[in-house]
C-alpha cells in the first residue's frame, strides 16, 4: 500500500486533515478565526467613509470625520428636518379648518333642532331593511388606512455615531503632523504609507497602538504620554503657547472591532463558532 496522505480512509486513525475537513464541510466542532488589524478602523480615518482624512475634523467627543462627508451628513439631516416642518405646519393647517367647519355645523344644527317642532306622539314606522343591506361583495368589517398623524420634529441635527447633538460650529479643524521621508517619491502623498504621521513634539509615530489627543486652538495631534508629561503641568501648548481649558483637550477615539472585549486594537481577538460536536465511534 502506498504512504497515507491527507485523505487516508485505510488507518484506524481519525487524522487530524481529516477532521478539519469534515469540519468545514458539516460545520461540526468549534470554528475559530483571528480578526486581524485590518479588520479595525485606522485611527487618522472618517468614522463614515472609512477613508484616511484629507481634511479631518473631529467632534467634541473625539471621533473623527472627513469635512465632506460630515457636512453632507448634517445638511441631509437639516433638509429632513425642513421636509418634516413644512408637513407638519400644513397638518396644523388641515386641523384648524377640519375644527372651524366642525363649529359650523354643530351650530347649523342646533339652529335646526330649536326651530323645528318635534312630535313625540307620532308612530314609529316600519324600516325597509332591505334597503340597508350592504353589497354582498364587499367586505365591511375591513379596516381603512387612516393617515398617520405627523410629529413635532426636532429641529436639532446629531452625530451619526453617538447620537448627540452636533452643531456645525461644535466641529474642530484636526491637522496632522506627516512623517518625514528619506527618499519622497514624485506624485506620492502621505496617505499612501503605513506610517503617516508622527507628535509634532516629540516626533513619536502616530497610531492605533497609541491615544492621541487633539489640542483644540490649534488642531495639532499629540500623543498622550507627550499631553501628560509636556503640557498637562502648565496647561500650555509647547508650539504656540496658548492657554489651554480641559475642554481644548480632546481624545481622539480609536477604531475597533464589535466585539465587547476590544478594548485595546492590539489584542488577539479571535472570533468563534459552535457548531455541532463530532462525536468518535
């Protein structure tokens, strides 16, 4: 008999190939796959697009977005917004002329009833109810769609990620501080590198592994080792030498996956699948 392979259905054996297989096949046991970096957002890239930022800004709460696509955002919101005011003033509208008409009438009414004699002692009739019989093919016990009653919108526009409120003036202009290049190649931008930009203080490489911190006056992306130790103490941004207040101080959020355990993007997240267990005869 020639060597065992992979598929070798002649030893008394469950090799390991073959158990694999069967597990990709029928699902059975315990199926696991890494999530690798790739699979979590860059921290220099839009919280919508998925894009590295070419003019970033970031909110109050750290997350950033390219300027285009926020102000697309917002202004989609605010056209809503307009669509919803505008239905809901003619709602008013519609009610306070269905109300004046319903006035009317109910006084036509009571004018019709004070005028008019009314005989107690007159016999009642007898109804023809054949007349009140309903088309036999129509179904009367079916329900009517009735117009839904529009709401009182809310004039205010929100984050896409947080759903808080978010006011165009509450975003703050981001800028990066780009790597330096030994050997800059024609037509190349920074975007196009792994490692794009470094602390403008202490020239430490920005990235996922790494918080950063957006110092609101200027914009410029620190590292928060280089926040703690240069400017926290003084409360003074080393470049400029403007007074800053916590709120100029703004962590920017980093990507990560969806699972509850990512706290930090540098773990080995791993995500799993029961299935079904093999069992051996």
């Amino acid at each position: 008999m020639t060597r065992h392979g992979k598929n070798a259905t002649a030893s008394a054996v469950y090799s390991y190939h073959e158990r694999k297989k069967d597990t990709a096949e029928g699902e059975y046991g315990t199926q696991s796959v890494t999530i690798s970096r790739d699979s979590a957002r860059n921290f220099d890239c839009c919280c919508l697009t998925l894009q590295p930022c070419k003019d970033p800004v970031v909110t109050p709460d750290g997350y950033l977005y390219e300027r285009e696509a926020i102000l697309t955002n917002l202004l989609k919101q605010k056209r809503k917004i307009a669509k919803q005011e505008k239905a809901f003033s003619k709602q008013c509208k519609e009610k306070s002329a269905k109300s004046g008409k319903d006035l009317e009438s109910e006084r036509f009414l009571n004018a019709q009833s004070s005028s008019s004699a009314i005989k107690v002692n007159e016999p009642a009739t007898a109804v023809d109810k054949s007349k009140k019989l309903n088309n036999f093919w129509v179904n009367n016990l079916q329900g009517h769609a009735t117009k839904e009653e529009v709401r009182k919108p809310d004039p205010k526009t929100y984050c896409p990620i947080t759903q808080k409120p978010l006011r165009l003036k509450d975003l703050v202009t981001v800028k990066f501080t780009e790597m330096p290049q030994d050997e800059p190649l024609a037509g190349s931008s920074a975007i196009c590198t792994k490692t794009r930009y470094m602390c403008p203080i202490t020239h430490d490489t920005l990235g996922n592994a790494i918080t950063s911190v957006v110092l609101r006056p200027t914009g410029n992306v620190i590292t928060i080792d280089c926040y703690e130790k240069l400017v926290k103490p003084d409360m003074v941004e080393p470049l400029s030498g403007q007074k800053l207040k916590e709120k100029d101080v703004i962590i920017l959020k980093r990507g990560s996956t969806g699972y509850a355990g990512a706290k930090n993007t540098g773990e080995d997240l791993i995500a799993k699948k029961k299935g079904a267990v093999l069992m051996a005869n």
